[in-house]
C-alpha cells in the first residue's frame, strides 16, 4: 500500500495545491476560470520541493524524475538524465 501511496504523491500533491491557497491566489497564480500554466508550474515546483524533504531520493531530485517503475517488488525512479535512484 505504500508503495502505491508514495507513487501517486506528487500527482496528489499537485492536485491539492492547483485548487487550495498553498500557492498565493494573486496576479500570475491566480485561480481562475481557465488552466493557468504559471500557477500550474509554481505547483509542480511546490510538490517537487515537499518530496524532496519530506520523501527524498538517494540520488536526484524529484523535478528531475521521468519514470517510476516498480523492479522487484521496490519503487526505481528513472532520472531524465538516465540515471535510476530509490527512496
């Protein structure tokens, strides 16, 4: 079960911060009746940030991350750089 919690933690936390007050509500990242690319980019930025202190990889950082593969029953995390990490 964890595991699956902690693969579905940064969309989560991206979803919570697009429709909550975590990222400021004015000018650029202001909600509003359309998506919004610069209040979605300061979310991904948000989420990626709490990851890495909260959950952090033994090698890179979560804004980094392109895949995550379950290898042998744990969670591998590709890099974009290529590179495979872990929790």
């Amino acid at each position: 079960m964890m595991k699956l919690q902690l693969m579905f933690a940064r969309e989560v936390c991206m979803m919570y911060c697009f429709i909550s007050n975590v990222i400021a509500n004015k000018d650029k990242t202001a909600i509003g009746s359309s998506y919004n690319p610069v209040r979605a980019q300061s979310v991904v930025q948000w989420a990626n940030d709490f990851l890495d202190k909260t959950i952090p990889l033994t090698d890179g950082s979560y804004s980094q991350l392109k895949f995550i593969n379950i290898q042998q029953n744990k969670l591998e995390f590709t890099l974009v750089n290529g590179n495979h990490t872990l929790v």
